[in-house]
C-alpha cells in the first residue's frame, strides 16, 4: 500500500510538473498591460482586434496561433533586432510578461 501512495505522489508530481512547463513565464495580465504601452502602436494586441494599425504587423493573436509558436521562439524573436520594428529594451520580466501575454492568446 505504501508503495502504491508513493507511485500516485509520482505520477501527480509529473502532471503538476509537466503543466509548470507548459505555461510560458510570466504574467499574462501585466503582458497585456505593457503589449498596450509598447506593442499597441504598431499591433492589435487584443483579442478582439484582428486589424493591426500598421498593416505591416501581426495582431498579436496571429503571432500566438502561427504553427510551432511557442514561448521560447517567442523569446528568441525579442532577442533578435528587426528591422521594421524599434529596438525595445525590455527586462526579462517583461518580456516574459507579454511572451505569457501573447500565448494566452493561441486559438
């Protein structure tokens, strides 16, 4: 019996784990309050706006519903300069923030 406990607290402790890791960091309600601050000049970063203001950037539900968009391609992409867009300088929390903001969107 005891060690049937031990195989149960296990098999949780590797669901609770697994589901840890499947969430991007962050805070998706602080992401959607800096995606309005720095991103929303540029992107429809609600979910109900489906018209970005420059026609030349993704809403931010495109972005998050691109097949294999994951947080960490996510994170790389804020890594890398691009040209159509300013150079944001973010903190990692930040950052993290919106990451976790923007998958919160995947349809």
């Amino acid at each position: 019996m005891h060690f049937a406990h031990l195989g149960f607290v296990g098999v949780a402790m590797a669901i609770v784990i697994g589901h840890a890791h499947a969430q991007p960091p962050g805070d998706s309600q602080k992401g959607r309050a800096l995606a309005q601050r720095f991103c929303a000049e540029c992107h429809a970063v609600d979910k109900r706006n489906i018209r970005s203001p420059n026609s030349e950037a993704p809403s931010f539900t495109t972005v998050a519903s691109t097949p294999g968009m994951t947080a960490i391609a996510l994170n790389v992409f804020f890594q890398t300069p691009h040209r159509a867009m300013p150079n944001l300088i973010l903190e990692t929390e930040q950052k993290n923030d919106i990451i976790s903001y923007i998958m919160s969107l995947k349809r």
